[in-house]
C-alpha cells in the first residue's frame, strides 16, 4: 500500500512539474504561426498605453537608466529611397562641371567596384550637373536651383557631405540604412526606438511608416519590421489610398459598441489562451484588438486638415490635400508627432536615375522641395522643433561619371544626408567629398555612426542599448567601431 502511494505521489509531481508533449507542440506550432503571420496581426501592435503594465514592459522604461539626457523626444525621417543624387542637389562641384566629358581620373576611380549596370562600359566619363547652384542663409549652405523651397531653411540645417555605406544595390543598402545589417531579420530603427524609449501615445503607433513617390521599387514591409523583436514594436504602416489603417472602418451592419463588444470577447478567449502557453505573441494579439479599438477614434480625427490654417496648407504645397503624395504625407508627420508619435518615416521613392536625370530628378526634386521645407518651418514655428529630429536622406548617392548618355549610377562610397532639429547644429556642414564628389576627402561618417548619433540625439548610449536574442547582446550599431559625430552636435 505505501508503495503503490509513492508511486502514484511521483506519477503526480512527474505530471505537474512536465508539461505534457502535447501541450508543447501546440505552444511551439502556435508560436511559429503568429510569427510567421506577426505583419498581419502587428500591424496595430505598437498601439500600446505607455500607462499600463502591457504597454510599458521594464524593458521598454529600464534601457534608459544611467543613459544621456535627450536632446530630441521623437524622430521624422524623410527617407528618399532610390539614392538621390547629392551632387545634383547639395554637393556642388565645379571642377566636375568643368571636366564634363572627360574621363573620371584614375586615381580618382581606382579599383572600387560598380554596378553590373555599369561595369562593362568602356569609359567612365565625368558627369557635370546641370543645375545651378548658389549660397543661402547667413551660413552660406550650397543648394541646386532643384531644391529652392529647402534653401530657404538653409540656416536650421546639418549637412552631413561625408556619408558612407557599403552595399551598392538598392535592397541591401535600404536594409543596411534602416536596420544597421544589409540583411533581412534584424530590428528597423523604429523598432529600436520603441523598444528602448516606449510609446507617448494611448491611441496611435509609437512607429508609423508612409509611402509616397514611384512604385517601381516598392518599399517592402522588412524595412520597418521588428526583426528579433517582439512584434508589438514592428512599424505601422499608414495607406496611401482609402482608409488610412487597414480595416479600421467598421462593416456594414457594425457599430462602434458592437465592434467593442466583439473585440471584448474575443480578446477574454486570447487570455485564456495566454495563461495556458504564456506565449507574448498572444499577448501581442490582446494588444492589438484593443488599440485597434481605440485608433476607430483617433485616426480619422487625425486625417482630417480641415481643422489646419489655409496658410499653412498653403506653406506645404499644392498637393497637401492629395492623399498619398508626398505634401500630404509630411502635413500628417507633423500631426503623428504632435500626438506623441515616436518615430515617423515616410519612405518617397524615385529617386533611381539611371537615365533622363535631367528629367527625373527635376520632378522628384519638385514633389520633395516644398514640404520637406515647409515641414521644417512648420516644426519650428509650433516650437517642436528642438525636439524633433527631422532627417532627409537616401540609401546613397550617385556617381560623378554618366551611365549611359544622361544617368548617374549607385554610388554607396560618398553622399550626403540632411538633419534638423532635435540637438543638431543648424547651418553647419560636416565632412567633404572630393573636387569629383567621388571619395570621401575627410571625415567619413558610416551608417553605424550615423545610427550611433541618431541614438544619442534620443538620450540613448549605443554600446550599452542591446537585445539579447540567441545568447548575444545584440545592437542596432553591431560590434563594429562606431563613434558619436559630436561635431555636429548643437
């Protein structure tokens, strides 16, 4: 008798303290199926109430202990995608212009690799830009006759002239630009940012992501995914056509309270199914439908400019009340920012000439110009600007010599980056190309010490910001060398 109760007591304790395999073929088969569906079901994740237990993880509030004292609270990036050229906008080189025709020097070439598109070319002719330049500000920034509206903020601008990357083809150099690795699976920067800093708004993402431009390159979902982050912090993107969040209307038949109604139930289900496999992606889910919930509200008063001065409609263009283009998208970045909004990133694409370069950038320039400017001007005159760090750039820029008869190729060795606001010396230029705008000729500035700046900018120290995923301390900076440009620092 006492040994068949001993035997029954370790049957128990041996079932308690195991969980069946049952149990953990569900948890890992449930784990894989929200992951591989995390850009469906996230897509509103990062909707989080920074006041409550959920939404305010100690991880989120704690990276910062013993960190900087912030000089910006958020972050608009205004992402050129397809690599505008610098030195038809920012860059102004005469004796390129002088040369025109010419071959681009071999010691100036050397032995860098180029593009399959370019390679097989039997000269390397230099490429003197069309446009005019002239002096702006008290500062004296050089600005084409492309870009006359951003001219005008010359003297809140940082020049960045020595940019560098190292992929030269579009995809990875994208990667490389928004997430620190020129490959897929890594954290964007507004993913990091959420993780590190949290979310200031109950009722909109903590990182929005818009698209405007040509769609010949698309912008693909992994250039704003959350990587080996839980998948609350994964970007959001806004439409650019029809409702601005997917879903977010309510179908025929469907009011408010019933939407509440069905969100409540379903969201009591989840819980229960969280407290059996304790998997966050469930969790993330519970999230999800409950800031869905409350956005019903808060986006469509945010889209709605009815409510904005004819001037400053007027301040940002004549396509301000088109949605989807790019003066509209820059009028909403500045309503998401005044709402607490984290990080803001509009992605315009069409910057890739490869020919009719005259042409092409002349139009990308156009939609870009004005509110790009007027952006600025508006952050300032609100008085966000101090804290809001504004950024214009591409993945990199283009090369000195033509490709075919009128286009430029990619050129990751030397281009130029915009910064304002948010801690940023305005009306100041860092780092030089060469008389070619080919290399660098001082002060290179690395993407990873651009990332490393962005952080401190945010109050965040780079090499003490990590995730730890597979037993190393990852970071959106890498374990490559990677330095503060506090020249340029206000």
């Amino acid at each position: 008798m006492s040994k068949k109760m001993s035997d029954s007591q370790t049957k128990n304790i041996s079932c308690v303290a195991q969980p069946s395999r049952s149990a953990f073929l569900q948890s890992r088969r449930h784990f894989l199926a929200r992951t591989s569906a995390g850009l469906g079901m996230a897509a509103v994740a990062s909707l989080l109430d920074p006041t409550s237990t959920a939404a305010s993880p100690t991880t989120t509030l704690g990276v910062l202990n013993g960190h900087l004292r912030p000089r910006a609270k958020r972050v608009i990036y205004l992402f050129q995608a397809g690599g505008p050229s610098h030195i038809d906008l920012f860059d102004y080189k005469p004796r390129l212009n002088a040369e025109d025709g010419l071959d681009l020097p071999p010691s100036i070439k050397g032995d860098q690799r180029v593009t399959l598109m370019t390679r097989s070319q039997a000269r390397f002719p230099c490429f003197g830009s069309p446009f005019r330049f002239g002096q702006h500000g008290q500062s004296g920034q050089w600005f084409s006759d492309l870009v006359p509206h951003m001219a005008e903020v010359a003297d809140e601008v940082c020049f960045i002239k020595s940019m560098q990357t190292e992929p030269i083809n579009h995809d990875p150099a994208m990667m490389f630009m928004q997430t620190g690795r020129g490959i897929t699976g890594r954290p964007a920067m507004g993913s990091w940012l959420h993780y590190g800093l949290g979310s200031e708004c109950a009722n909109l993402p903590a990182f929005v992501v818009m698209t405007s431009g040509i769609t010949d390159q698309p912008v693909l979902s992994r250039y704003f995914h959350s990587g080996f982050l839980p998948s609350r912090f994964q970007g959001v993107q806004f439409q650019s056509t029809g409702d601005p969040v997917l879903f977010i209307s309510n179908p025929a038949g469907v009011n408010h309270q019933t939407r509440g109604q069905s969100i409540e139930a379903i969201n009591a289900l989840n819980q229960i199914n969280f407290d059996h496999f304790v998997d966050p992606e469930i969790e993330a889910r519970i999230d999800a439908f409950q800031m869905a919930y409350q956005m019903q509200s808060s986006v469509p008063e945010l889209t709605d400019f009815s409510d904005e001065p004819q001037h400053i409609l007027d301040m940002y263009g004549p396509e301000v009340m088109k949605q989807g283009s790019y003066a509209y998208q820059c009028l909403l970045a500045r309503r998401l920012a005044e709402k607490g909004v984290r990080f803001v990133q509009l992605f315009h694409a069409g910057w890739d000439q490869h020919n009719r370069l005259q042409r092409d950038i002349t139009r990308q320039a156009k939609a870009s110009d004005q509110p790009s400017a007027a952006l600025v001007k508006d952050l300032r005159q609100r008085g966000m600007l101090d804290d809001t760090l504004v950024v214009w750039g591409g993945e990199f820029g283009r090369t000195a010599y033509t490709q075919g008869a009128d286009g430029r190729d990619h050129h990751p060795r030397s281009f130029t980056t915009m910064l304002a606001g948010g801690g940023i010396r305005g009306g100041f230029t860092y780092g030089a190309t060469d008389e070619y705008g080919y290399n660098i000729a001082e002060n290179v500035v690395h993407v990873r010490d651009f990332h490393a700046t962005l952080l401190h900018c945010l109050g965040i120290d780079h090499q003490r910001f990590s995730y730890k995923v597979q037993g190393l301390d990852a970071k959106l900076t890498g374990v490559e060398p990677a330095r503060v440009v506090t020249e340029i620092l206000s």
